[in-house]
C-alpha cells in the first residue's frame, strides 16, 4: 500500500511504499504524534527507513486498502 505524507511549507509530499496493513501505519502516525516524538519512522516496501519530523507533518493518506483511501492526522 502506498502512504503519502503531506509536509509544512512544501508544495510536494512524501510517497512511501510499505508492506503491511493500515491499521499499523495508523498505530504509528499516532504514537509519533501523541508522544511528540521527534519523527516518524516508516520502513518502506524495499527495507529502508524513512523519517519524517513529526512537526512538519500536515497530513497522511493511506492509499491500497480495499480501494478507499483515508485521509488525516493533520497537525495544527
């Protein structure tokens, strides 16, 4: 499934590749965002890392699960 990361102040965002379900990457997002962790750790489909600070984070999209997407976690 693919998760997109939207990032303060940048018109691009973040498309990561990951293996597993949503409910995981949903788990992280907001264990990263309730503990006020610097950054966001996802292991991609390929076995890298990628980092994210978490205070640059303006919103996640999962897409790939049963052809919805679901959208959130926006940081104010």
């Amino acid at each position: 499934m693919e998760v997109k990361v939207g990032v303060l102040h940048s018109h691009k965002e973040l498309s990561v590749h990951v293996d597993g379900d949503a409910d995981d990457v949903i788990k992280s997002v907001n264990i990263a965002l309730s503990e006020e962790t610097p950054v966001l750790w996802l292991d991609d489909a390929d076995g890298d890392r990628v980092g994210i600070p978490v205070d640059k984070i303006a919103y996640v999209e999962i897409v790939g699960t049963d052809g919805k997407s679901q959208v959130g976690f926006g940081n104010a």
